[in-house]
C-alpha cells in the first residue's frame, strides 16, 4: 500500500475533486428558500427574513415559494451599488 498525501487531494479521496456541474444547476430558474440561501452563503432564517421584508424577489407557485435565480443577482447588485 503506498502513502497518501493528505494535502494534494485525488479523485480517490475527494469525489468533488473533478466533479463537473451538472446540467441541473443550469436548468432550474427557480430555487427554493434554502437552495438560495445556500447560493449566497447565508442562514436560512436570514434568507426568509429578506423575503420578508422585500429585498429579494420570490414568488409563490401554489403553495410553494420559489426564488428566481436572477433575483439572486439583482440583490447582490443592489449591494454593490450596480442596480
């Protein structure tokens, strides 16, 4: 058995290593509450509370709510001043 060298990772060990994204993530227009949140990196109780209070678009398709992924984008340009 040879050694492994725990700071150069190898598909072997990290499956992540050489993943490739999947079509799915390019696809999909509309993301759920937490899907978001983890897209921005934030909680999922802040998440919520920026729909709340309006500051990031959603919109309801029955009794779900859904995200639009461009709603996303448009939030963080209104943070950097852009929109």
């Amino acid at each position: 058995m040879q050694p492994i060298d725990i700071f150069q990772p190898t598909a072997d060990i990290d499956p992540l290593a050489q993943a490739e994204p999947t079509a799915q993530h390019d696809v999909r227009i509309v993301l759920t509450v937490e899907e978001a949140a983890q897209r921005l990196g934030v909680g999922r109780s802040l998440m919520y509370a920026l729909v709340t209070s309006g500051a990031v678009e959603s919109i309801r398709i029955g009794r779900l709510r859904r995200i639009p992924t461009d709603a996303l984008t448009t939030f963080v340009a209104s943070l950097r001043g852009v929109a």
